[in-house]
C-alpha cells in the first residue's frame, strides 16, 4: 500500500536478531519456502517463486 519505504524494512531487518526469524513452507504451496523477521512490532515476509532473482514481500504490524 505503499506505507513504508525500503529504507524503513532496511532498519526493521538490521535491527532484527537470528531469534527473530523463522521459515516455513507457504499454506498452499509447499514447494515454496515463507521466510519471516517479526521485529519491533513489524512483520516482514518475502519468498523466492521459481527464479531466485525474483522476490514477494510483504510488510505489516
């Protein structure tokens, strides 16, 4: 929705820790791994579809 810019997910992760990751495979596609950081009340969620240059993220609260 355009709310956040990229410097401001850039902090969210550097600020984050490795006890502030987790992955699972997506809820329909199993193949595809869900890669989240929930850091400082933030949510950012991104996976890799077929092509690893090719990324889907999310962010929310």
């Amino acid at each position: 929705m355009g709310e956040v810019t990229p410097q401001f997910v850039e902090r969210v992760i550097v600020k984050s820790d490795d006890t502030e990751y987790v992955s699972s495979p997506h809820h329909r596609f199993a193949s595809i791994d869900v890669h989240v950081i929930a850091s400082g009340g933030w949510y950012v969620k991104f996976y890799f579809v077929s092509d690893p240059d090719t990324m889907f993220i999310s962010v929310h609260q």
